[in-house]
C-alpha cells in the first residue's frame, strides 16, 4: 500500500479522535489530535503524483478544510492554492474556491480559550462572507468594506447593549478587537467595561434577538416610539443595506467563558422588496436632534464663514444672538453638513466662498439630503422640497418627531418654514 493512503487513512483516524475528545471536553487533547491530522493529511497530499487526479485534489480539498477547523486559514490557503496548481475536476476546483470563502472558526479559540481570559469574558467573534444567494459568484472582499461592516456592527451592538443594561454598568461595555484570522476575515472581540454576571447574560440576549428578523419595525404608537428606538432600528438597517450593497452576511457568535452556552446568529439581507420597506419605514422618522432650531439661514452661514476663516466659533454677539441661540445655530450648521464636531468640512469652505445664491443652492441640496429634510419630502409624497407645502411643516413635526411635544413642535416646524422661504428664491 502506498505511504500516501496509509498517511490519508491515519489522518482520518486522528480526526475522528479530534471529535471525540472535543464532545468529551478534552480541549488539549482535542487540539493534538487535529494537529496531528493536518500534518498527516498534508504529508498524504504532497506525496500524490502530479498527474493523480482526482485523489491529489481531493487530498489537499481536506487538507485545507482541517486546516479551517485548526484556525489557521494561512496555512488553508497555501494548500488549496497546491491543489489547483494541479489539473482538478471542475467539481473539486469549485469546492477548492469555495473554501476560500468559509468562515473558518476557530473551534478550540471558542470553546476553551486562552488562560489569560478571566471566567465571565464575553467573546465575539465576527465572521463577513459571500451570502449563499451569490456563492457562485464569491465576491471579492477588501479591507474597506471589512471595516465598514465591523463598524457598522459595533455601531449597532454596543448602544443596544448599554440601552438594555441601563444604569447596571458604571463603565457602558465596549467591544474591543483581540485578533483577526487573516484571510479568512474571521475577527476575535471582546466585550471590556463594568460587566456583572446578569449584564453578561443580557449580552447574549442582546445578540439573541436578532436570531429573527421578523417584527423588525417600529410600532406605530408614540408610546413605543423613542429616539433610542428609531437610533437602533436605523443602525440595524444601515448594517443589513451594507451587507446587501456587498452581497455579504455577517455570522455573529458570542459565548461567556466559562459557560457552555453559545449564541450563534446570521445576519443576511432580506429579500430587496423587505430591505427597501425596511429603509423607507426607517425615514419615516426624524430625530428631535436632528431638526433645526435657528430660524435664519443668514445667521448660520455667517457662523460657517466665520468658522472657516478664523478657525473658532463666533462670539454670540457677533451673531446678534445670546449663548443659548448660538448652540442651536452650530447645530444647524452640523445638520447640513458644514460642521462635523466643531470643524468645517469640505462643503464649509466652498459655501463660505460663494455668492448669496450660490449659497442657498447649496444649502438647499444639504438639505433635501438631510435627514430632517428628506423626511419631510417623504412624508409629504414629493421629490424636491420646491413641491412641498411649507404648510404642513407642523404637521409633519407631530407625526414623524421623536421626542418633541406639542409646544416644541410648533416652534420647530416655525424654523422649517422660515428654511423653506428663505430656500424659496432659488427654488
């Protein structure tokens, strides 16, 4: 018998002792035996002739998959890009690719961790492919839209997770990144903060109740509608656009150490018809932040102007307004855009350069594209602000505000109106 069948056929042995120490909780012993399977399968690939098909192939097809399940998805790639230097069935070529595009967990890192992680560390582990609709076509992924999704998750764990422990946390919980696989764009996090036994458990629910993304809208009733709310239910949605835009999901497991249990989710995009309900139900509503309170349009360009030239806000009197006004007008300024934490962007300095109504022009685009702006347009069935009733300003701010009241509402929706005017010369 050949040396590369009797080392195939000691490899599937080792594996089989793999499973079996890792059902009966033997974590070391476990993690020998699938070493040891890997090195026996390589050996049993690489002495494979050349010209040996399909058994060269296939050999370093299981190779690689071992290789997966040992967390070491460098050495997985080496091996499937040795079995297709060879002349593989179109079958198996295909099976090749496609485990380029497996998560590759980590088994051992999730069920046994390192020693240094204390009982109670709450573990993530995020893993970004192809979604299945578009496995034949394995999209490419790069570094920019790994961070994007990274971001856009973190965007969403970590305010639902301080939301659902209220004051129970004295430092709000934050994931910060232990280690990625690379390559198999698997990331290691872990949840760091003031965390107690209960919180560590509602972080687990917290991940658990995306294992369904069925009831996923708001209710309609203002009692259940909030800003903290319509926040999650936005970032949720600007994760699952994301997913779809790059035709990836996103696995999600969390496990506490020391505890058996493990939450395992994946997010895919919904069918497109859901995912743009989804996102036209997620512009319905607008924030009472993001809803101006300067009525003059004036007033916050020369506060742009003003920014951009001497790199500092202006005086209150130098806006012929008092302390409490010139907040609200850098935040006018922030809502279309010419601010970004007291520092003027981009389209700051082109508006600060241009003629009165090259400025209004401008001002008009940021705010159609704003969010205050593009609700109102949606709220009213238009396409440009030009067919809006100003109106209905009032209106609007009642049905679609979170967190305004009644009083609030009208001297908002008095500022829109005074917008609108004002947008109104160059319309």
């Amino acid at each position: 018998m050949t040396a590369y069948i009797l080392d195939h056929r000691a490899a599937m042995e080792a594996y089989d002792a793999y499973e079996a120490a890792l059902a009966d909780g033997r974590h070391a012993a476990a993690r020998a035996a699938l070493l040891d399977a890997l090195g026996l399968e390589t050996r049993a690939a690489k002495d494979v002739p050349a010209d040996l098909e399909p058994t060269r192939s296939v050999l370093f097809r299981s190779a690689a998959s071992i290789a997966l399940d040992a967390g070491l998805p460098a050495e997985a790639r080496h091996l499937i890009a040795e079995g297709l230097r060879g002349s593989p069935p179109a079958a198996i070529k295909r099976e090749l690719l496609e485990l380029l595009d497996q998560p590759g967990y980590v088994h051992d890192e999730l069920r046994d961790p390192a020693p240094s992680l204390d009982a109670g560390t709450v573990l993530q582990r995020l893993v970004i492919r192809s979604a299945p609709s578009v496995r034949a076509s394995a999209h490419a992924l790069g570094m920019a839209t790994i961070a994007k999704i990274h971001d856009a998750w973190i965007e969403y764990f970590e305010p639902v997770l301080a939301a659902a422990l209220g004051e129970t946390a004295e430092d709000p919980p934050r994931l910060e990144a232990m280690q990625a696989a690379v390559g198999s764009f698997a990331l290691q996090l872990r949840l760091v903060g003031e965390l107690d036994a209960p919180g560590q458990r509602l972080a687990l629910e917290v991940l658990r109740e995306l294992e369904s993304l069925d009831g996923l809208e708001l209710d309609n009733s203002s009692a259940a509608r909030s800003a903290r709310s319509l926040s999650r239910f936005r970032q949720l949605v600007t994760l699952l656009t994301l997913l779809e835009e790059s035709r990836l999901q996103l696995d999600v497991q969390m496990r506490i150490v020391g505890d058996p249990e493990a939450v395992e989710v994946m997010l895919t995009p919904p069918p497109a018809a859901v995912l743009r309900r989804l996102q036209h139900f997620a512009a319905r509503y607008i924030d009472s932040a993001e809803i101006p309170q300067a009525d003059s349009l004036e007033r916050v360009f020369a506060l742009v102007e003003h920014v951009v030239d001497r790199g500092v806000l202006p005086a209150p009197e130098q806006l012929e307004v008092v302390r409490r006004q010139l907040a609200y007008y850098r935040r006018a300024a922030e809502i279309l855009g010419y601010l970004r934490r007291g520092i003027p962007t981009p389209a700051a300095v082109h508006v600060a350069r241009v003629d009165a109504d090259a400025r209004l022009r401008h001002a008009l685009q940021r705010f159609e594209a704003s969010d205050v702006g593009g609700a109102w347009i949606a709220w009213a069935g238009c396409s440009r602000l030009c067919e809006v009733e100003p109106s209905t300003a009032e209106s609007f701010l009642a049905e679609a505000s979170i967190g305004l009241s009644p009083s609030t509402v009208v001297r908002r929706a008095k500022t829109l109106r005074a917008w609108y005017e004002a947008f109104a010369v160059v319309f």
